[in-house]
C-alpha cells in the first residue's frame, strides 16, 4: 500500500507540473499577454508546454522594463523541442524594442 501511494503521489506531482503549461502562437499586445513582461511571468509561472511557444510581437511595439532582471526568463522547461520565441509581427519598418533602465544609460534589447 505505502509503494501505491508514493507512486500516486509522484504522479500527482508530474501532472500537476504539466498543466497549464504555455504552448502555441499569442499576440502581445493582446488580451492574453498585454506586455512583454506579462508573457515572461507567464512562462516563468507555468512552464512551457510541448512544441513551445511562440509570441508574435506588434511592429512599432515598445516596452520599457524597470531593471536588468525583470525580463529574466528563469523557466527550466525550455528544451530545443520546446522553444520559447519572440518574434516581430506585422508589416513596418518600425522594429519592435525592449528597453532596460538602469542606473546608467538605457540599453535597447534586443532589437526585434
């Protein structure tokens, strides 16, 4: 009885890992993740699911992120066959921009 119920409580445990996770193609800015920084606290609270996941990012979008940390992705559920994209979206010459304020000059990363 005590090897059925480790069992069943290692696979509760794997399952529960599993879901929720984020996998498929978002907007940002959408609805679902109306910022960047919205899309990471995501990854890094749920995981990413099986074929990863991909975020379509408005051209001309701009976000401003208020530390050098606050767009870390920490997830470890990335894989090579489950990726984790952002990617210009869109028609434009305007590229999409991520800007970190620090305590010297702004740095723009990456331009997408």
């Amino acid at each position: 009885m005590r090897k059925f119920l480790q069992i069943l409580a290692v696979s509760l445990a794997l399952s529960a890992s599993a879901i929720g996770q984020i996998s498929g193609v978002y907007s940002i800015p959408s609805a679902n993740y109306p910022t960047i920084a919205s899309a990471i606290d995501s990854i890094n609270n749920s995981g990413v699911g099986t074929g990863g996941v991909t975020f379509n990012i408005m051209a001309g979008y701009i976000e401003t992120f208020p530390s050098p940390t606050a767009g870390l992705i920490s997830t470890t559920t990335s894989s090579a066959a489950n990726a984790i994209l952002f990617q210009k979206s869109g028609s434009g010459h305007l590229k999409s921009e991520i800007f970190i304020f620090h305590q010297y000059p702004v740095y723009g990363f990456p331009r997408i």
